[in-house]
C-alpha cells in the first residue's frame, strides 16, 4: 500500500517533471 502510494506519487512527479522540461526545451528553440 505504502510502495503504491510512493510509485503514484513518483509518476505524477515524473510526468511534471517531463512537462516542464519539455516546455522549456520548447522556449529554448523559440529562442
């Protein structure tokens, strides 16, 4: 239960983590 959680929390990390990075990767080819 407790690993769950962790892995749920780890994937939401992840995947903001990917969004943002491939936000700036976006503004750095705007640039």
């Amino acid at each position: 239960m407790g690993t769950s959680t962790l892995s749920r929390f780890q994937r939401g990390a992840l995947a903001q983590l990917v969004s943002e990075g491939h936000h700036t990767y976006q503004d750095m080819a705007d640039a």
